[in-house]
C-alpha cells in the first residue's frame, strides 16, 4: 500500500509539473512587488518594540485554547479595540484568515439555508462553504443583477451572500453598495472578507465597507491582519450575539491552541500606526494610480483605476514564469501566479503596491516589465 501511495504521488507531481504548475518556494529578494505588506508595518520598529516586550512580560505561547488555558487580557483588550475600529459591537480573533473564514462559514451555513459565493471569491471562502451546510449558488463575478436574481428565486428562510471587498487575486473591487439593495430587500446576511482592504481603505483605514458607508448592510466582516497591519491572525466583526455565537460553535476557534499572546501587543501597536499616519495608506493609493497611469501608457491591460493590487495578464504558465525570472534578475521580486489559483490560460504576475516605494523605482519596474513582455517602454 505504501508504494502504491508513492507511485500515485509521484504521477501527481509529474501531471503538475507537466502543466507548468509547480510551485517552488522562494526566499524574500530584491524590492518587493509580492508580498501584502502594504503599509510597512511588519518590520516597524514599534511593532518589534511592543511585541518583544510582550514576549518577556507575557511568554511565547499560549499554552492551550482560549476556552482552556489560552485565554489572555490582552486578546479580550485588543478585540474590544478592533470592533470599535470597525464600528461593530464585537470581535473574535482567529490565529488566521483561512480559519476565520472555515470558522464563520461552517457555522453560520445552516442545512436549509441558501449561501451566494462570488465566483471569484478566496479559496478560504470556497473551503468554508463546502463545510457549510447550506445550499450553494455561485453568481458570476460582481454581477449585480445576477445576484438579486438569485436572491429573489431562493425560497430559503435564511440567506447568506458571501464576497471579498478587495479581491486578492484581480485587484478589484466588488460592488458592494449596489449588492446592499438586494440584500435589505431579501433579507439575506451579507458576510464581506476584507483582507486586501482593511487598513487601507475608508476615512479611519477600517476598509471598503466603511468607505462605501453600507456598514449596515453587513452581518459580518473577516479581517486578516497579515496583510496591511503586518502581524498575523484575523479578527471576525459584527454582532455581539453573533460573536459568542463563534466562541460556542466555532471548531477552529474552539479546538485550536490560541495565538501567542505577544501577537496582540504588535496588533495594538499597528493599530496606532494605522490610526494616527493616514499618510501610509493614501501614498500606497497614490503610487498604484501611478504605477498604474505607466503600465496603462505602455499598453498593458491595466485600468487607471483600481486597487493597490494590479494584475499583468500574461496566459501562458511557462511566460508567466520566465517574466517574473526575469524581473527577479533585475532586483523586482515579483511572483507568477497561475491554475490553479487563476483560472486556466490566464497565468499572471501579480503586483502589489506598498508604502515603501518611490515613483522612480516603479519607473524602471514598469521599463523593466515591458522589456521583459517585448513591449516598449515609455
């Protein structure tokens, strides 16, 4: 039975390999065009500062859950502060976003219940609504009148439409201010994973839904923090009920040991930066309208406007490979992005802005991209 495990293992690794699918992993080098460090925050030095003072004062782990021996003041403290960043009542921190989403999915989506999933949505959010139990509609991506068709066919009691704010992939945003009049009017629970938003967008950085003002049509939101914050985990946000609703049924909550308790102390500090510098965001919105203008110029298939995450459509999973090669050779550490994680024959590069940059460096970045791809540079 074992080489018959091996054998079929090997086959497996062959068919990806074959396909141009092989994944590698790659240490961090040249300036970073990859990573959704978007504001800078992971190597902050208030962040390091306040983390490692946790670690003395507070240990390195937990020790157990948080419904055993792993519940700390400082989770309770940083969770009270995250709702009423987001202006919600509560919030419950997860070790992670894919957790956070298992967690709400599997337990929100009831057998009888009808659930609505972008099509373009996060593998997160897929994986949490095949735990669920719940009917399940994938409506073509952003399609607003698609979507309240569909709302207005389902003769469930309880509805749940399920989307990211930001996508992680396309850089795009959903229309969530057009999906809020289908959704009062059917009734239906709108759940919004903000991962590429929250700290970026809105008057306090709180995210999309606070930009767009539809707070009230959302039940509840997922907002990882190793993406603009910098740290790690994921807060879930909405109702009180709701929440403990979470801490009683939630398995990845319930059966997973909690976060090192020095996690907290680096999340209040990134929160202090997010808070007081809204500086960071708005320049990390400034340089992708600029780097966008370039690209745009340069006849690539990239809108002006857009999100601080820029897809470069190349296809084919070979070329799409080779361009980021050749961008790595020349100090851009820029990833490929292909099928599975992309639909098939639209292999990717995936760019991503952060604070960090200056519009020379994404000057020679796009002459550098454009020669990489056979066009001409501006």
């Amino acid at each position: 039975m074992k080489g018959m495990v091996a054998t079929r293992i090997s086959q497996r690794l062959h068919e990806i390999e074959a396909a141009g699918q092989l994944r590698q992993l790659y240490l961090p080098a040249g300036i970073d065009l990859s990573s959704n460090d978007y504001l800078g925050l992971a190597h902050h030095p208030l962040l390091k500062k306040r983390m490692a003072e946790a670690i003395w004062r507070d240990g390195c782990g937990s020790t157990g859950s948080r419904l055993l021996r792993g519940q700390r003041d400082c989770f309770s403290r940083i969770e009270r502060r995250f709702a009423k960043f987001k202006g919600t009542e509560a919030a419950l921190y997860f070790g992670s976003g894919y957790a956070a989403n298992l967690a709400v999915l599997s337990s929100f989506l009831e057998s009888g219940d009808h659930a609505f999933s972008d099509s373009l949505n996060h593998a997160s959010l897929i994986d949490g609504m095949r735990l669920g139990k719940a009917i399940k509609t994938v409506f073509p991506h952003g399609d607003t009148q698609a979507l309240a068709h569909a709302l207005d066919s389902s003769r469930a009691d309880l509805r749940f439409v399920v989307t990211e704010s930001v996508f992680s992939v396309d850089g795009d945003f959903a229309p969530l201010r057009n999906y809020a009049s289908p959704i009062r009017e059917s009734g239906a629970a709108l759940i919004v994973d903000e991962a590429h938003a929250v700290g970026i967008y809105g008057e306090h950085g709180s995210g999309l839904v606070e930009a767009l003002g539809i707070s009230d049509a959302v039940f509840l939101s997922v907002n990882p923090m190793g993406k603009a914050f910098g740290v790690s985990g994921a807060f879930v946000c909405g109702p009180a009920q709701a929440i403990e609703y979470l801490i009683q049924r939630a398995r990845p909550f319930v059966f997973s040991t909690a976060p090192p308790p020095a996690v907290a102390a680096a999340l209040d500090a990134a929160l202090d930066l997010i808070e007081d510098q809204p500086e960071r965001r708005a320049r990390v919105l400034t340089l992708a309208r600029f780097l966008r203008g370039l690209l745009a110029g340069m006849g690539f298939a990239v809108s002006c406007e857009g999100s601080h995450i820029i897809p470069i459509v190349i296809g084919d999973n070979q070329t799409a490979v080779a361009a980021a090669a050749t961008l790595q050779r020349a100090g851009f550490d820029v990833r490929a992005i292909r099928p599975p994680t992309v639909p098939q024959g639209t292999a990717r590069l995936r760019v991503s802005v952060n604070a960090g940059l200056d519009e020379a460096t994404l000057h020679r970045f796009a002459c550098e991209l454009a020669a990489a791809l056979g066009k001409p540079a501006a």
